[in-house]
C-alpha cells in the first residue's frame, strides 16, 4: 500500500486552509505542504462560493473608527463582549492586533477591495460598534479565494482534490498522519489513500450539512469537528449556530438592503403573518422598522429584538407553510415616513440613485432599486425577476458554526500535532459574533497555524520510523469497516434526510427542553439502524458518520444550556414567542465537548476573560 509523505497535511480547500498552506510554505520553501480537499481545490468550499448582500472582511485599520493605536483593543472588545463573553478573550486580541496585517496581506495579493480616497471604504455589521468591514462587494469571499490561488499556484504545494480525510492516525498521543478516500471512487480498496504527516492543520470547514435548510456547499458535514473529537481533542460552543433568512434556490443571505427595503414576508397562502408573532396590538410602524433593521442584525440573536422574524417565519415553516419575500406591494400600511429617523438615515447612506418620493412609497422593489439595483439583477440572472413581481422563497438557514475545535493562540487543539482553523476552530468567536469577523478569522489564524506547524516540524523533524506499520493497519481498519456496510437497514441517503429533519426540528431557531430531549431520543435510534453504502459511495457514507456526531454534539450542548444566548434561543415552550432569559453570571461560560472512552462528556468551563 503506497503511502504519501508530507511534512504538513491541511485537511480543506477554502480559505483558512489556503491561507495556512501558504504560510507554511512561505516559512520554509523546502518543507513539503499538501492540501487535501474534498472538491477541486479553488472551485469548491464556502469561500470559493459564498454570496451575500455585501460580504465583509472585518479589520481594523489605521483610519479606522475610533482611531488611534490602540483601536484594536475596541475590536477585540466588541468580539468578546458582544459575543457573549463565552469566547476566549486572548484570542480575540490576536484576531484584532493581527487584522491589519490580514488585510494588507490580502490588498498586496490584488483582492479589490472598495476604496474612497485612497483608503479601503468600511461600514458597520452586525455585532459592532465602529465601521470596520471592508469589502469588494457580494463577492468579497469569492475575491479572497481567487486572490489565494494565485499566490498558491505560485508555490510548489502538493493537492489531493476529491480526497476526504476520513480518520487521524495517532502514535504516542500525537497525530502522524490520515486515511482518506477518495470521493470519487466506488471500490473501497481503491479509495482509500493512506497519507503520513509531520503535522495535520484541519481547515475543513463548518458542518452546515446536518441541517436541512443551510446555505453551505456540498461537502460541508462537520468532519473537522468529528475528526479532532475522535484524535481526543475538546471542542467549544457547538451550540451557537448562526441562522438567517436565505434565499431556498440560490442560497442568497438575504440580509442587509433585502430587509432594508422592507419587503412583504408572506407564507404560500399569500398571509403576511409577522403580526401574528408580535405581542397584540404591535403597530405597523414598528413590525416595520423591525424589519428594517433587521438587514444590521440578520443572524438570529437573542440580544436584538429581530429575532421575533426568526421565530415567525420558522414557525410558519414548521407549520408546513412556504414563506417568500415578496417586492412587489409594500406590507400592509407601510410608508416610508414610518421608518425612524434612524432608519431613514441609514437608507439615505446608501441610496446610489433616487427615485423620488412617490416611487420611493411605492413598493419595496423601488427602494430595492434606489438601494442595491445590483442585487436586482443578481436574482434576475438566477432566475428570479423581481420586475416581474416574482418571489423569493426564503428559510431560517444554518449559515455559521461559531464554535469548533478549541484552539490557543497558536491555533493548537488540545492534541499534539494537530490544529484547526476557520469554522472549523472554535473559542475565537462568542455565542454572536461581527459580520466580517470569519473572513478575517481565516486569514488571521491560517497564517498563524501554518507557521506554527512549519516551525514545530523543523524542530522535531519528521520521523518515519514504525509510523508506515500503524498508517497501513489504520487503512486497513477502514476498508474492513466500509466492507461490513455493504448492507443494512437504512441508505445513506436515506439516512441523511432523517437526521437532518431532527436536527432541524430539535436544534433549529426554537429550541426547548422537551423538543432537543425527543430529537436526541430520534437521533439515537437512528445511529442503531445500520445503514449501508449506496450509490453515493464510501466518502458520503464517512460523512454520515461524521454528521451524526456532529449533530449529537450540537443538540447536547443545546439542552444543557438552558438559557438564551445569541444564536442559541431556548423556550419554556414551543407555544411561546418570547426565548428564555440571558442568565448572567451563572451561564458566561462556554461548554467543552470530549471523548472518554465511548462516552461524550459536557463540561462548563470559564472562558479565558480579560487580565
């Protein structure tokens, strides 16, 4: 069985493991750096394909709002505080101190980032109090990866494309390798590519898949989190899971100007139900600016009083309801002077043409137009002409992990020789966390990753001795193991669909004790059934596997904290439309997963908090 050598192994394609792959390579050329991935490298993955509204690359700068030479210190504040407290404070600081140097980086490899003046254009996201995001536009991610890859193609880096890493390998309690399998292969023996490694950078993404409404590309199953927790590393906030209002067709994080031009949420039935979900005797006035503002707070969040649109349209849909956004015709009773000043405001900041007051009055497409003419257009090419009075069909859509494998400020996990970063790390990012803060989360900790692990290889070498023997038995293993799936009860596709209901169901906007008990309960009784290896293959099979764990740890951290808290909003009772309590002090703490022999153990822990 041949077996492929590298000094570093990064298990991803996206950004955070470009970015690591590239530091470590620019560290030492003579190392020898491998990617392995999962699609083809460039092409697939959350950064090569994400869209939304305005995608920003939070970083504070040297004009950047408040000023001066400590204005990181109110970044990395606003990263902890209004994440909750249940992050890591020291890595929030190297988020905020190392942003700058992210960002010029990024501008030196020709991303074209918007500029006024000579200096990159920023705005205000979600979770933050000064303008920090800079951005090229919907494609801001899209411009990161392609800038990377031409940096990477520059540079002697070895690719595994269609490679799934299915398992670690470990020897002395550190990880010397990986068993991966190529996703294209039918034929478990050929599949199977045995791969030893002086270190092994996981960069593998979040695990979107469990969910049955998510705006992740395909391969997207949470194997980072199930590769770490299996090598006996801990992982952190698996909870908090960023949902938001997402186009179903064309996975469009419908955030920012798409609620800012208020639009009609209406359900199949043509009902505008928000009403519903507000207490009695809400105004029109203030449904409204509600949903205005929700385009600055569109992950779902306990701490902003738009999550009560989350709430509806999940209901609704949980009801069997199709909910759409609809530009047509204002909601019932709407004008624009309804708005706040506040508002209004904010609406005159980004008005690019102006239509005057009637058409200004006259449906959410006008101010569409006034607003975002761009995004306009972006649906018609996909599909979806708004001209012509067409809907959007949305959902409540996983879009984030915020929590992962807990790292340090060197990007370690727990277990030597191994490190995670980008939605796959966890502990740099609160229960919310500023729109903008995962693209330079990527950027930051890839680099730091792929230099630390460079330098810990140099220091102790690569030795090869016995390694060869415990790789090949590990193959071995796991070719016997997709050999006894060849049949079962269940599909894996079939299998999938039925997880990712309960997931849903149990772990989605609305979460109560009672509802996450009976969705472990049907979990449980799922992971019994044997399913088998269909004609999706053995790679799609593994990420079953994986997703089961992930979606285990997701709705055990969820019931044990019962309390609301950012993304996570808990119930009394389903029937209710008001989440439970933020309970202060008692619940400004994280929860730490990990492996005790075959029992997945959950301990409340302090976060590391300011000196």
């Amino acid at each position: 069985m041949r077996i492929i050598k590298c000094d570093i192994l990064v298990v991803g394609g996206g950004g955070a493991a470009l970015r690591a792959a590239i530091a470590a390579k620019e560290y030492n050329k003579d190392l020898k750096v491998m990617i392995a991935t999962k699609g083809k490298l460039g092409k697939s993955g959350v950064t090569a394909t994400a869209c939304s509204d305005r995608m920003a690359f939070h970083a504070t700068l040297e004009h950047t709002e408040p000023g001066g030479p400590d204005s990181w210190r109110y970044h990395a504040d606003d990263i902890y505080r209004i994440g909750g407290m249940v992050s890591d404070y020291n890595l929030a600081e190297v988020l905020a101190q190392k942003a700058k140097d992210a960002f010029e980086y990024l501008d030196g490899l020709g991303v074209p980032f918007v500029k006024k003046n000579g200096l990159p254009d920023q705005f205000v996201t979600d979770g933050s109090e000064y303008a920090r995001a800079c951005y090229t536009g919907p494609y801001t991610a899209v411009h990161i990866e392609e800038a990377l890859m031409r940096r990477f193609e520059e540079m002697n880096i070895g690719v595994l494309d269609f490679c799934m890493v299915a398992k670690l390998v470990k020897k002395h309690e550190r990880v010397i390798g990986a068993i991966a399998l190529d996703t294209r292969e039918m034929d478990f023996e050929k599949a199977v590519i045995p791969i030893s490694a002086g270190a092994v950078i996981l960069a593998a993404g979040g695990g979107g898949m469990i969910y049955e409404h998510n705006v992740f590309p395909a391969g997207m199953t949470g194997d980072g989190y199930a590769l770490a927790y299996e090598a006996g590393a801990e992982l952190v906030n698996m909870e908090f899971i960023q949902m938001g209002i997402a186009s179903t067709k064309t996975k469009f994080n419908c955030s920012g100007s798409m609620m800012r031009a208020v639009p009609r949420l209406i359900n199949d039935s043509g009902e505008e139900f928000l009403k519903k979900y507000f207490p009695e005797g809400t105004s029109c006035e203030e449904i409204c600016n509600t949903l205005f503002k929700k385009g600055a707070s569109w992950p779902v969040s306990y701490e902003h009083k738009t999550h009560i649109i989350d709430i509806a349209l999940y209901k609704e849909m949980k009801a069997g309801r199709r909910i759409f956004l609809d530009y047509s015709k204002n909601p019932e009773g709407f004008r624009f002077d309804m708005l706040s000043e506040e508002n209004r405001l904010r609406y005159r900041r980004e008005q690019n043409r102006d239509l005057g007051a009637q058409k200004r009055n006259e449906s959410p497409l006008c101010r569409l137009m006034e607003i975002n003419e761009p995004s306009v257009r972006w649906f018609s090419d996909r599909g979806i002409d708004l001209t012509k009075g067409e809907l959007i069909e949305v959902a409540a859509c996983a879009q984030h992990f915020q929590g992962g494998v807990k790292i340090d400020e060197h990007a370690r996990t727990t277990v030597h020789g191994l490190w995670a970063v980008g939605e796959t790390a966890g502990g740099q990012h609160g229960a919310n966390r500023p729109g903008g803060n995962a693209l330079l989360d990527c950027q930051v900790f890839g680099r730091i990753a792929g230099e630390d692990a460079a330098r810990e290889v140099l220091q102790k070498g690569n030795n090869m001795n016995d390694i060869a023997g415990l790789i090949e038995d590990d193959a071995i293993k796991l070719v016997q193991m997709l050999n006894s799936a060849d049949d079962g009860e269940v599909s894996a596709e079939k299998m999938r669909k039925q997880m990712q209901r309960i997931v849903e169901s149990g772990a989605g906007v609305v979460r109560t004790g009672e509802g996450l008990q009976k969705a472990l309960q049907e979990l449980q009784k799922l992971k019994i059934k044997r399913h088998f290896v269909d004609e999706h293959g053995p790679a799609y099979f593994m990420e079953n596997k994986n997703m089961l764990m992930v979606a285990q740890m997701v709705m055990e951290a969820a019931l044990m904290r019962d309390e609301s808290r950012g993304p996570h909003l808990r119930f009394a009772r389903y029937e209710d439309n008001t989440p439970m309590e933020r309970r202060d002090p008692e619940w400004g703490k994280y929860i730490v997963i990990y492996k005790n022999g075959g029992d997945m153990i959950l301990e409340k822990r302090k976060p590391q908090t300011p000196k």
